[in-house]
C-alpha cells in the first residue's frame, strides 16, 4: 500500500504465512507502511516479528500481553494518529493468509473512491464450503444485528476492513478489546452516520479454520452483549417510565395535588379531562421527565459514547421525548376511555409500539451528528 493507507495487521502466534503475505505486499507496494501489533505472542514467535522488520521494514508495536483483537487494532489506530497525520485512511487485514493481496487491493480502491466511508471485504457464505461454526455465527449475527440497526451486513465478523482517518480517532476509544470490537465498529458505525459499503472478496479457509483464535462461545457471548446494550438502554428507561408512572398512579399526594390543581385552574374543562384524565397526564409527566432524564445520560455516555454537541443532541432528544410524551399520553387515554382497557395495561401496549420508533429515531437522527 502506499504512504495514504498503510495496512494493520494484529498478530497473535502467527505463523509462516504472514512473512508470505509481507512478500506478497511488498512485491505489489516496495515502500507501501505496515503496521504489525505483535498482542503477547510467544517468544518462539520473535523471529517472526524481526524479519518482518528487518526484511519488509514493517512497523512492529508490542503489546507485552495479550490483550485481544480490539485491543491491537486500538493501539495501531492510535499510532497512526500520532505518527502519521498525512494518511487518507487505514486498511485491517488478519494475519492467517486468509486475506489475498488482491482483495486488499480492492479495499484500497474502493476507499479511494469513497474516502468518508467504511468499506467491508465480504465473504460469499452460499457459494463455498465453510466451516459450521463461521457460517451459523454470521447468520445469527447477521439477522441479530438487522434487528437493531436495519441494515444487513453480509459478513460482519470480516477482518478486511478499509477505515477511512476521520474515523480512527472515534474508533480508538469505544468499547471492546477481543473480537466484539469488530462488531462494535458495526454499530457506532451505523449510529454515526457514516455509510458502509461492501465489496466482494475471495472466501478462503485455510485448514477449515483450526488456526482461529475465534472463540464461538465466548465471543459470541461477548458480540452479543455489545449489541443487546443498545436495547437495553430503552427497556431500562421504559422500565423507569413505567414504575413512576405506577406510583404516581397510586400515589395519594398526586392525586390530591392533580385533582386541586384541575379544579382551582379549571383544567377540565379547558381540557377536556376528567380527574382520571388528568391524574394520567400528571403521572405521565413526571414518569416521562424522569425517564428521559435517565436515558439521555446512558445513551450519551454509554451506548453512543457520545463526547461532544451535548447540548444539541439533549435538544433533540427533549424534542423526541415531548412527541414520544403526546403520542403516549393520548394512546393511553384513547385505549382506556375508547376500549376500557385498564391503564397500566394501556401504557404497556402503547410504549411497546413506541419503543422500536424510538430507538430508530435515536439512532438515524439524534446522535447521528456525533461524527469526528
């Protein structure tokens, strides 16, 4: 590759066949910069990561324990930002052989053409024979992630990556050090704003895979929780919502603070409420304000690890929670005045209807702004 997008390399207990994919590098780009993260391998590994020094003048980083994938592609990122600011982007490829010089190739052209986006090398999972354990962990994955960020990625746990610079610095610091980081990527991607692009590359198993440092279970578990904590961020603040608005409900001071207040204001009959009416919209007001409070703070900080524009993105989300507020409060009292439908059970049905328009709107408009 050339100086504008040097190529990362995490390397745990590689073997021979990464000096062959430095050959292969080397003949295409002479002076093209790689970055190889040497994460706690072994000391039989050494001789490896000196001639990849020595001989194709690779940039070696040393992690002196294994920290995990996420974590090697972190500390490169890192260094690219410090040591080289003139870089358009950066290329991630494994260290197995898995990955063809032509297909890095075709990464590198394609975020030359698209420099603000990131680009995945994909896999064809229908047209060969792959391992059990890689095709069932992308399915599940793929249709697991759909479900959150309504896009369908064809390959999400590939290696081959192209990163575009104005992203390393975002990427360095969100959550992950094992292969959920991969996954993780996927997700504040998405929720950033910047578009993905596929392009098709060369589906290789060398071995049936045995080599994989990939855990299906505990890395799976691991990719999993990283996704479910966007859902569970709005059940958490649902869950506020709703066991506020349960005690205001059967709270004694507000029902004798809404009821004085409906009568010395003439409230029911500007709007239109009976008491019932109005101890709904009371409680719903101060469940609603609460859980809006509670869940800006952990989408901010937790879920989009949000870092700058607080103000606008709480502008926009006390636009979202006021609409959210209107729409529940009369679904509410439309279900229970129209159908009798008791209201604890009115709240559940209308806040589940809610609940996925609200997460959607989060993700494509209210923190879409927080690109770096």
């Amino acid at each position: 590759m050339n100086a504008n997008l040097p190529i990362i390399i995490p390397a745990y207990q590689p073997d021979a066949k990464l000096i062959d994919l430095l050959k292969q590098l080397k003949v295409q780009e002479p002076k093209g910069i790689i970055v190889i993260v040497n994460d706690g391998s072994s000391l039989s590994c050494d001789y490896l990561f000196t001639k990849a020094e020595q001989e194709f003048n690779c940039i070696i980083i040393k992690h002196e324990k294994n920290l995990g994938k996420g974590a090697a592609l972190k500390t490169a990122f890192k260094y690219c930002l410090t040591n080289l600011p003139n870089i358009k982007g950066v290329i991630t490829a494994d260290a197995d052989g898995q990955h063809l010089v032509k297909d890095i190739y075709k990464i590198k052209q394609a975020i030359l053409n698209n420099p603000d986006t990131l680009i995945l090398g994909v896999r064809d999972f229908t047209k060969h024979k792959i391992p059990f354990r890689s095709r069932f962990g992308n399915v599940f994955t793929k249709y697991f992630l759909f479900f959150f960020i309504r896009n369908f990625i064809n390959d999400t746990q590939t290696g081959l990556r192209g990163i575009p610079f104005s992203f390393l610095d975002y990427l360095s610091t969100i959550d992950g050090d094992g292969y959920e980081y991969e996954m993780n990527m996927l997700m504040v991607t998405q929720a950033q704003g910047v578009p993905i692009i596929e392009a098709t590359i060369s589906t290789v198993y060398i071995e049936n895979n045995r080599d994989s440092h990939f855990n299906p279970v505990l890395d799976s578990v691991k990719i999993y929780w990283m996704i479910l904590k966007f859902g569970m961020s709005s059940a958490s603040s649902a869950l506020v919502d709703f066991l506020i608005f349960f005690i205001c409900m059967h709270s004694n001071l507000i029902k004798l603070y809404s009821l004085s207040t409906a009568t010395k204001f003439g409230l029911v009959e500007k709007l239109g409420f009976n008491q019932t009416g109005f101890l709904i919209f009371c409680s719903l007001l101060i469940a609603r304000i609460s859980s809006v409070l509670f869940g800006f703070i952990v989408n901010y900080k937790v879920v989009f690890k949000a870092r700058k524009y607080i103000v606008r993105s709480l502008f926009y989300y006390s636009l979202l929670a006021v609409s959210l507020f209107t729409c529940s409060f009369y679904g509410i009292k439309f279900l229970h005045f129209k159908f009798h439908i008791n209201v604890l059970l009115a709240k559940v049905i209308v806040e589940m209807l809610l609940f996925i328009l609200s997460f959607i709107l989060q993700k494509k408009i209210i923190f879409k702004h927080h690109k770096v």
